[in-house]
C-alpha cells in the first residue's frame, strides 16, 4: 500500500477518525498504554477522541479507578487500565531499573534508601490515604530521608516503579498518589508470554501500520519479546508492505480515504506522534525540528491536516477564555486560518472557555 493509505489506516487505529470507544476507560483499553508524562496533554488526548465531552467529565471518569497512571515502560508516566498495571510493570516497567545505577551514584542514592523510601510511603498511604506529591516529600523528610534536588522524584518513581504506588487524578493542580493494590485490587496476572502477546496485540491495533522498531521504541522491549508477542497474538495482527517497508496492524483493518478538509488540533505529548520511532508518515524532519525544537523530548501541540501536521500550537488560559497561538509549519490560505480556527473550537468547548486565536 501506499502512505496516505497507511496514514489514513494510522489514524483509524489511533482513534482519530470519530470511531473511539465512548468511555476513558474503553479508550485506554484499546491502546494498552496512553502517554501522560504531561497531565494536561493527556487530558486532551482523552478528550480529543470524545466529542462534546468536557473536562470535568473526564476527570470524574478517571476517579473511577479504572484507569492509573504510572511508570509501566520507559522510565516515562503512562495512562494504563488498573488491572493492567501490575503486569506492565514487572514484564515492561522492571528494565528501566536496569538503567539508573550511574544516575542514583550522581545523586548519592543506593536501593536500600530507595527501599525504604518505598516502606516509608506505603505505610504513610495505607487505608485508603492520597497524598500529594508534595505530602509525600515531607513525609520522606520526616522518616529521616533526603529527597533534595531529583532525589524525592528518583525515590517517587522507584516506589510505583515497584508497584507499591500508582499516580492518582490530580487534586487541583497537584498529582497525588495511592496504593496501587488499594486502586486496582483485582489485578490481571497473565503469564509472560501471554502478556507479551496482549502488549503487542493492543499496540499495533492501536498504531498499526507500524513497524517493529516502533513496537520495541514504545515498551522498551527486545525484538525477541516481539517475536513471541506475535506468535501469541496469531492471526488477530498482519503485515502488510508500505511502499517497500514491513509493517504489521490489527488484521480485518478496513481501508478509508483520507479527507484534505479533515483537520484536528491534538496535544503535544499524545500518540499521534510519541508512538512511533519514525514518524516520517506525520512530518518532514524541517516539520519535526520545529515540533520538538532543539530535539529535547518536549513535543508542541499540533494542528493535523489529512494526517500530516501542517502547525504547532501554544495555549494560555485565563478565567474568561483560552487564547491558542497557531505557528503554521507550511503556507497557509486564508481558508486554511478559518480550518484551523475550527478545529481548535473542540478543545475550547473541552474547557469550557471561549476561544481567541492568534496568528503571529
């Protein structure tokens, strides 16, 4: 197949074509796992596959503890279902343990304070307590622990990296944490095998067509978990050629054209892009440069037309209103601003505000 017929595939998987499940938890069950390393990015990303929906409705959905956030793969916060987050840690969240001994000898850190970092809080949250990041600090603090500079986010992480705690729903602005059992107390607990084929089933169903670097780039996995990923999953995944490379999606994926009038404004940190390893089918590397500027991991929201971003966008919101600059990526007709104007009218609805657009 060709690449718009793949980008056109790609954004079916994604959700992006107004054939997302009606509930958080659905969505986040179709993907596995949901990039929220930003929370008012992920916030979006929910609400950019529900229209009409508003935020306050989708912070009430994720009060209902079907959903968490943690640290399942990559040393990076993802949305997960809770009866999944036990698994996804030890078969997935456990290699970045790997990775952190040199970083823990800059900051004079050791496992046995990490360990105890991680008692100290689960006693501190025990029966049902939530506590914000900042409680959590002092609580350290108060069990002799010094959580100076990255340490207290070091010893944050290594507790829910352990599956002790999970992140909860913000309370304002502030993240706050739980017991992970307390908030998914009938866990999922597949075999190995079995949960390398559900990672690779609901990846590529969800980012399908994509290749295997993509798959080994989003779980952190090897090569060789895929390959007995894909044998568990069987039949319901099949490859397929893109214009020469192989890629591999949910089989019985029904082809849709895409539409040049078809346009959407998603958040920076969202699957669209952080997905893929190559996202050469969204963006020119010109495009890329300007999307992740100065290549530091920190993505810009994006205005996607016909799949491909066409400008980066930047909010600020105030009582009254949202005010949404748009920076476009190539020329844009007066009729590309109404466009672009219109598609950015969903995420101001999302908050509530009305909405003003700025074209520098």
């Amino acid at each position: 197949m060709d690449a718009r017929t793949a980008l056109g595939l790609r954004l079916t998987s994604l959700l992006l074509r107004g054939n997302a499940p009606s509930t958080v938890g659905g969505i986040v069950s179709w993907f596995g796992a949901m990039q929220s390393q930003d929370a008012n990015s992920m916030l979006w990303s929910l609400g950019a596959r529900m229209p009409g929906v508003s935020l306050s409705e989708v912070n009430d959905a994720l009060e209902k503890r079907e959903v968490l956030r943690t640290w399942p793969m990559r040393g990076t916060v993802h949305l997960v279902p809770a009866a999944d987050a036990h698994w996804m840690l030890e078969v997935m969240g456990v290699r970045a343990l790997n990775g952190v001994a040199k970083r823990w000898e800059l900051l004079g850190l050791d496992r046995a304070t990490a360990q105890m970092a991680t008692e100290v809080l689960g006693a501190a949250l025990a029966g049902g307590k939530r506590l914000t990041r900042a409680e959590c600090l002092r609580t350290l603090t108060d069990g002799g622990i010094d959580v100076s500079g990255q340490r207290g986010y070091h010893l944050l992480w290594y507790a829910s990296q352990r599956g002790v705690t999970a992140i909860a729903p913000h309370v304002g602005k502030e993240q706050t944490f739980v017991l992970l059992d307390e908030w998914a107390p009938q866990p999922c607990r597949p075999s190995r095998e079995e949960a390398l084929g559900l990672i690779a089933l609901r990846f590529f169903r969800s980012h399908g067509p994509a290749t295997r670097k993509d798959f080994a780039g989003w779980t952190g996995l090897t090569l060789g978990d895929l390959k007995i990923g894909l044998g568990v999953a069987g039949d319901a995944l099949t490859t397929v050629d893109v214009e020469g490379v192989e890629m591999i999606m949910g089989a019985g994926a029904a082809e849709s054209e895409l539409s040049d009038t078809s346009w959407l404004a998603l958040p920076g940190f969202d699957e669209y892009l952080l997905g893929y390893k190559d996202r050469s089918l969204m963006a020119s590397p010109a495009d890329l440069a300007a999307i992740i500027p100065g290549g530091n991991g920190v993505f810009q929201s994006t205005l996607v037309r016909a799949g491909r971003v066409v400008a980066t966008w930047k909010r600020v919101v105030g009582s009254r209103g949202v005010t949404v600059t748009v920076r476009p990526l190539v020329t844009f007709t007066a009729a590309d601003h109404r466009k672009a104007a219109a598609a950015l009218e969903p995420f101001a609805a999302f908050l509530g505000l009305p909405l003003t657009v700025k074209n520098p």
